[in-house]
C-alpha cells in the first residue's frame, strides 16, 4: 500500500477493509471445524463395508457422467481402473485434514500432469457435485457429508487453480504435436525467457517441463521444435541467447534421456551443440 500513495485514496481503504473483514469473517467459522470434519470423515470412512465401498465406487462416476455426459470422453480406463481412481479420491479427502501442506504439494504436481493432457476444468465441479450426492445417500451424518464436500471440493480448486496456471500456450501447441503450432506459440515470448517457457512451468512448489512432457507423451515434433529453438542463437543490441546452459542445468540428464526414450532427437540436439 505504501508503494501507491498517488493511487491509494478512501474507496480503497474501505474495499481493503472490507475485503479483510470477510476473510476474518470466514476464518472464525471454520475455527474448530477441521478437527470435527476430520473425525467424522474417518468414522464414515471406516464404516463402510466391501458392497458400500463398491457402491461409492461406483455411483462416483456413473452420477458423473449423469451429470456432464462428455467426462466419459476422458474416462475410457477399465473398471477396475474407475475403482482405483475412486479409491484415491476417497484417500485423498482425508489425507487433506490430516496432512494438508503435503496434500496441496501432491495436488499441485498432480494438477501440473493434467495439464499435458487438456483435461477441462469445467468437469471438476460436476464431479465434486456427484460424489457429494452419493455420499449423502450413504450416511445419515451431516457432519461426515459436509466434511467430505468441503475436502473435495479444496481439492478441485486446487487442480482448477494449477491447470489454468500451468495451461501456457507452449503446454497447448505441445497437446497438437504440430511444429508449426509450437513455434507461434513460443514466438511471443522475449528472446532472454524462450528458454524459461520451454524448459519450466512452476505452479507454487511444483514445476514440470514442458521439454520432457513433450517427449513422454510422444508429441516428438514439437519436442524436436523446441530443442532447435533452445540452441538457435540470438540476439540484440545488448546480449546473445543461446539455451544451451539453460538446458544442461534444467536436465544434466538429457543425452541418456534422449538415448533412452526419443532417439531421433539425438541429431536435432547435436547439431544445435556443435
């Protein structure tokens, strides 16, 4: 606030404090409330018996696909697969009160992964709304409903939250596979940041490379696009660029990984070292 006192006038100190009022409003009625939640989540958990659990996991995604009828685009995984995925979800709920700064780190990195494969977020509140419904069908206890609802639904705003952060124009061309889509994409960025945008999306603690993404999910012509982009050298008036440094510090490791998993590769990278 200091840093602006040209800008800083009585509108803004009443929407500052309005705004810090809520939060301490919000905060006051959670008070006590995790530890509740936790509890009741845990009982409702433990309760459940083999065909309850089988229930659950299934209802999940048949009130999902009720719901938002495209999801089942993106879940062609088997049955037993669809359990597992449940099962998780489920951990996942509690684990959120009983370890939550590890919970938000393992969410971030698993939000990050989604962004490689261009799941809508749109999905996530339908999904969050339909395992809520089953949920309330299975328990008379409000406390284990809401503690439920309320854990899944933190956790959708964190994958939403990280898949919008992560979603760069360079992740979108890389879901193509098309060099041409790649290279305009990353031809907005600064000479001095191509480098950054190519090689690091970092949502909080979390970050994945768009580079190894790329080769792991086969998309080898934007893979190869982007090495010879990262060891293209440029300039301006001031500086040479040339992602060479850039590249070894973020992956030492990129010879062997190239050996191993993309060998066609190999020529574009050495080329651009020579």
């Amino acid at each position: 606030i200091s840093l602006v006192p040209k800008d800083w006038d009585g509108d803004h100190e009443v929407a500052w404090g309005w705004l810090w009022e809520n939060v301490e409003r919000m905060l006051k009625n959670l008070m006590g409330k995790p530890q509740v939640q936790e509890k009741a989540l845990e009982r409702f958990i433990m309760s459940l018996t083999e065909d309850a659990a089988n229930f659950l996991r299934r209802e999940v995604f048949k009130r999902f696909f009720a719901l938002a009828p495209a999801g089942q685009d993106y879940f062609k995984q088997s049955t037993t697969r669809l359990y597992w995925i449940a099962d998780k979800i489920i951990e996942m709920t509690i684990e959120m009160y009983r370890a939550p700064k590890r919970m938000v780190e393992d969410i971030s990195a698993l939000g990050l992964r989604y962004v490689g494969y261009a799941i809508p977020t749109e999905f996530f509140a339908p999904f969050v709304v339909g395992a809520a419904e089953v949920v309330r069908t299975m328990t008379t206890d409000e406390s284990a409903e809401d503690a439920f609802r309320w854990s899944l639904t933190l956790i959708s705003k964190i994958l939403v939250r990280t898949i919008l952060e992560g979603s760069t124009i360079v992740m979108q061309a890389i879901n193509t596979n098309q060099e041409k889509a790649l290279n305009k994409a990353i031809s907005v960025s600064p000479r001095g940041k191509r480098a950054v945008e190519l090689l690091n999306i970092a949502v909080g603690t979390q970050s994945i490379s768009p580079l190894y993404w790329a080769i792991e999910s086969g998309s080898l012509n934007c893979a190869k696009a982007m090495i010879i982009d990262l060891l293209t050298i440029r300039s301006d008036r001031e500086n040479y660029y040339y992602g060479c440094d850039e590249l070894f510090t973020r992956h030492p490791e990129v010879i062997q990984r190239l050996c191993a998993d993309a060998p066609p590769l190999l020529p574009a990278l050495l080329d651009g070292l020579i």
